[in-house]
C-alpha cells in the first residue's frame, strides 16, 4: 500500500470526519453491505473509514450489514451481501493491467479477503493464505445482491484508475481500462445499476450519504457531488464492455499533491438508486405480461395462503407467467416493491389475465408484509417479477431485512 495513502488516512482521522446530514429516510428502506478486507497494519485505518461508511448509511435509515477483517471470510460476506441494495468494499485491490502480470477473472477486479489459513488477525499475505483473493467471475457466481445494486470501492488500488505510488501514474487509456475491468462484473454479470470507486477519504461515507438522502438524484449529479471534484478533471468515455455505459474518470492532485485518477464511476449517469431511468427499458409492453429481459411489471393482488404453505410468503403466479402448484421443490422469483423478496411459486392466479385490469401476480398475505408496507386494505400494489433468478433454496429469503410478519 501508499505510505502517502496510510499517513493521509491517518491524519484525515486526526483532523474529524466530514459532516453528515441530518439524518433522514431514504424513500425506500435499503440494506447497505459494508466488507472490510485484512490490509495488515493498515487495517484499523480502513476499519475507522467503514464504520464512518455505516454511519453515514445507518443516519439515513438503512440497515447496515458488516463483513470486517479478521472474520471477513468468503462466507461471511456472501452473507452480508445478499440482498444488499448497496455494497461497499474497502481493501487491498487487484485491477488490471498491473505490473504484476496477466489479469485472471479468478483474482483480479475482486476482494481480498481473510483467506483459508486466516489466523484472527488482519495478516494479509496471498503467499501464507491469510489473505485471499476473489476476483470478479467468483463474485458474480457467488454474490447475490439485490436488483440494481450499487457497487462503491473505496480506498482499493487501481479501482478508480490510479496506479500504485512506486508506478508511473495513469494514462487515461489505462485509467480507463482498469475502471472497465472492475465495473463489467456488476453491471453486465451482476445486474447493478452503478460502479463507483474513490481513493478520497471517507469518499466512501459521501457517497453513501448523497445516495441515500436523495434516492432519486441522478448518479452523475451524485458523482459531482463529492467535495474534491474537479470539473476540469472529469473525462466520460463510453465503457468498453458494457453497452450503454459510461466510464468516468477523474483525474486530480491527492496524496501529497500527486495527479493521478482517484475517482471514477461507471454505469448510466441518468440513472437512480430507486427510480432507475433505465427501467422504462425493462418495462412490459402496455396490456401485456411479455416480460423483457425477464422482468415483468404491473399490479399484485394479495391472497391469504396456499394449501401447505399456511403462513409463509409465497406467490401465485398466472399461468402464463409459470404459475403452477409445485411438483417438488417450487421455483423462485424476485418481487420487488418496496422491498424485494425472494418467494417459491406455489400456486397459479387467474389474475384476469389479458384483460385491462390484469395483475402479474398474487401474494400471500405474509408475502405482501414484506415487500410493501402498504395495508392489505389497499388491494393492490405495483411490483417487478424477476422471472429468470437461480435461488440455492426453495425456501423464502428476504433480500432485504422486513419487520416480521
């Protein structure tokens, strides 16, 4: 790591935080997944900047879901990722290129982690396995966020473009191709709407602030946002993998002065936390229940329970959607409305189907508690089905923390 990196740190917490808000409620309640990787003696540092993180989310009324080293194990921060609407990363970073070799999906543009032969303690070795690396094609087989996530790295080398301090700063084609490699994963893998990276202290803790204050805020006015942005320093490409992206590179003065690209984003700056401008693009023909991209969106009903599912979430489907009584272990799909929710398809629902006033599904009574806190009086609400969605269980399982029900 940058000694430059560590004494800034260190004297950024010295001198206080950045301020937050007043606290106030995002417009819908989200679960923000904070993992905090062994960085060896560096590591209390980046501990102080995550829970300045949580802090910052936690005053905006989400529910925080910490993964921090010594027990940041592979298992530990699927955990805390599942469902999270937001994950946040801080730790050692493999981008690539970088002047150690080829780039691997295995290892590089993922987390470091404790690894296998962890002893407790923040060791960050690769070569004893105290430390692990788990690069982007075992994050997108493994994590299981929420629909439209974000994904924020903060203080991870080459994330946001920069290169090392024994390197040669950044060209912008390097810069460029490094923020492309970190952000594929999430946004052409993973189904996350944004990817941004920041070298900044407590960038991290911005971030989370402006998204969650103000859910609809373009991701491109929450970008500009930061205190340390530079207009004259902000290049946008079109990402290089990703169609319809977009890569922001920021190039500034940080760390004792040197110039170098401490800040990027990626993904489509008109877009949203909750609100996404992209979604019209995910949208249903009008009259119809046609998904696109497998996704179907119109008004859900709700039901008591299904004949041995008493008591439990689940939904009915129309048939045409795949509604069915199971034969064997149901399958799964993710409802969204206020909340998303992963519910077994235990039943079918004439929904009046094809007609004006259809409905794309029908919940049970439990179900309807944890997506919406609208009352059941209300009778319908508007939700997304994600009808293609692989679930380990037949199970129900919140993606987001609910009240019981």
């Amino acid at each position: 790591m940058r000694l430059a990196l560590l004494l800034a740190l260190f004297i950024g917490l010295l001198l206080g935080s950045l301020s937050l808000p007043a606290p106030s409620r995002a417009a819908t309640p989200v679960r923000v997944a904070i993992i905090v990787g062994p960085v060896g003696d560096l590591t209390p540092v980046y501990l102080a900047l995550a829970e300045a993180a949580a802090g910052a989310a936690e005053a905006h009324g989400a529910e925080v879901a910490r993964a921090y080293s010594p027990n940041a194990t592979a298992e530990a921060v699927l955990t805390a990722v599942a469902g999270a609407h937001i994950v946040v990363y801080f730790g050692h970073g493999v981008g690539s290129p970088n002047p150690y070799g080829p780039a691997s999906p295995a290892t590089t543009n993922g987390w470091g982690l404790n690894g296998p032969n962890a002893r407790g303690t923040h060791d960050d070795s690769w070569r004893d396995g105290s430390l692990a690396y788990y690069g982007e094609a075992w994050i997108a087989e493994h994590a299981r966020p929420a629909p439209g996530w974000v994904m924020i790295y903060s203080n991870a080398c080459y994330a946001p473009g920069a290169s090392e301090g024994f390197d040669t700063p950044a060209s912008e084609a390097v810069a460029a191709a490094r923020v492309g490699a970190y952000s594929r994963g999430p946004l052409a893998d993973m189904g996350a709407s944004a990817y941004f990276a920041t070298d900044f202290f407590e960038g991290a803790a911005h971030l989370l602030a402006e998204l969650l204050s103000a859910p609809q805020r373009a991701y491109g006015e929450v970008f500009a946002s930061e205190p340390r942005f530079v207009p004259d320093g902000l290049v946008r490409l079109p990402h290089p993998s990703v169609e319809a992206a977009e890569t922001w590179l920021h190039r500034s003065a940080y760390f004792d002065g040197k110039v170098d690209y401490w800040y990027a984003f990626a993904g489509n700056p008109a877009a949203t936390l909750f609100g996404d401008a992209t979604a019209a693009t995910h949208a249903p023909l009008a009259g119809t229940t046609e998904p696109i991209d497998g996704v179907v969106i119109g008004m859900a009903s709700s039901y008591p329970e299904s004949a041995g599912w008493e008591g439990q979430a689940t939904v009915a489907l129309p048939v045409e959607m795949g509604g069915g009584t199971p034969d064997g272990a149901p399958v799964t799909v993710v409802v969204c409305a206020e909340r998303c929710v992963v519910l077994p398809v235990v039943d079918s629902c004439p929904c009046y189907f094809g007609t004006p006033d259809q409905r794309v599904a029908n919940l049970s009574h439990a179900a309807w508690r944890l997506v919406t806190t609208a009352p059941l009086e209300e009778g319908l609400i508007e939700v997304r089905v994600h009808l293609h969605h692989e679930s380990d269980t037949a199970l129900v399982t919140p993606m987001v923390g609910a009240p019981d029900s």
